[in-house]
C-alpha cells in the first residue's frame, strides 16, 4: 500500500457531499460505507484518530452516482 492516500474525517465529508459525521456511523454500521483505518487508540481502546483510503471513497462516491443514473 505505498501511497495510499488517507483522508480525515473532515475531508471525508467534503468528498461525500457533506454527509454528517452521524449519518456516515450509520452508514459504516449497516455495512453501507468504507470503514475508516484507526491509526491511534486511547489507553483504553477506543480509536482517537481515524482516516478513510481515499481511493474506497472515490469508489464510493462513483457507485452511488451509477445507481442514481440506472
């Protein structure tokens, strides 16, 4: 994965269109967005920072224009 490019929550957004944090945790627990990378945990566990592979968002973004175009 040299140059993978990963994106922060903020500029998730953008590329989503805005989609809001909550409605983007609904959509990654029905399984219906990418799920972000943790890359730092508390010290009990919990992910304090996330980032998106952009290319799945890019891919996300695509598959959704397709279907609103079918």
């Amino acid at each position: 994965m040299n140059g993978t490019r990963l994106d922060s929550l903020r500029v998730t957004r953008r590329i989503c269109g805005g989609l809001s944090e909550s409605t983007l945790r609904r959509l990654i627990a029905a399984g219906r967005f990418p799920r972000p990378v943790v890359l730092g945990r508390n010290r009990h566990g919990r992910p304090v920072r996330i980032a998106w592979i952009h290319e799945e968002l890019v891919d996300w973004v695509r598959d959704r224009i397709s279907a609103d175009r079918e």
